[in-house]
C-alpha cells in the first residue's frame, strides 16, 4: 500500500508518497492549484503506477484551497481523507526539529493517513472521507 500526502497551498500544493513501512518513494511533486496542476498530480500519479486499490490519499482542508484536489482524486476514485491541520501539526510535535516546509509536510501528511486509518473517530474523518 502507497499513501499520498498532499500539503495544500493557496496557489501550489506538494504532493509526497511514501510506502507501508514509511519510507518516502522518489521526490515530491509541486503542482498548481489548477487545471494544468491537476494533470501534473495525474502525471506523478500514473509515474509511480498508483491506483485507486493500492494508494490512500490524504490532505489538509485548509480554507477553501483543497476542495479542488479532494474533487479530482475523487472523480480518479481514490480514497482520500481531508482531515484538520491541528492533526498534523500534532504529529510534526514528536519532531525534535520543528521546521515547517512544504515537502515535509508532504511526507507528514503522508504519515498521518499511513498511521490512523480512516475509520478514526475523526469528525473531519467521518465527515470528509470518500470511498
């Protein structure tokens, strides 16, 4: 299993993937919150062969900026989970270093979905969660 962890952005968003045991695969993809990002994302997506039954995707619903990606993974048929910021920013906590960037926060992400399957007792989970 693959999980995708997407940190969103108001004009980019980054998007890291990492395996079952947690070790990022390849580099993370930077994309523009737009038609031509969205065909990059599907780009990284088909680079790395990830399909709806082998990859589980997550992102931060942060304002209004990731209701378009969690459409399009959507539509793709992939499972996604949009869940609070503070969830991983409670994770990032544990870290020693607290450095914020978008690629780390892409593999944060990544490790949140990876960590607490979707079944969580999550508001945001329930709320948010496609299948």
């Amino acid at each position: 299993m693959f999980y995708l962890g997407i940190d969103i952005g108001k004009r980019h968003h980054e998007a890291g993937l990492i395996n079952e045991k947690g070790d990022p695969i390849g580099k993370t993809v930077r994309f523009a919150n737009s038609k031509s990002g969205s065909e990059k994302l599907l780009e990284f997506l088909n680079q790395h062969q990830l399909t709806p039954e082998n990859c589980v995707c997550g992102l931060e619903a942060t304002g209004h900026y990731w209701l378009s990606v969690f459409s399009f993974l959507h539509k793709l048929g992939f499972k996604i989970t949009a869940f609070n910021p503070m969830q991983s920013d409670a994770l990032r906590q544990f870290y020693i270093r607290k450095t914020k960037t978008d690629v780390k926060d892409a593999y944060l992400i990544a490790q949140v979905i990876r960590i607490d399957s979707p079944e969580s007792n999550s508001f945001c989970r329930r709320r948010f969660t496609s299948t």
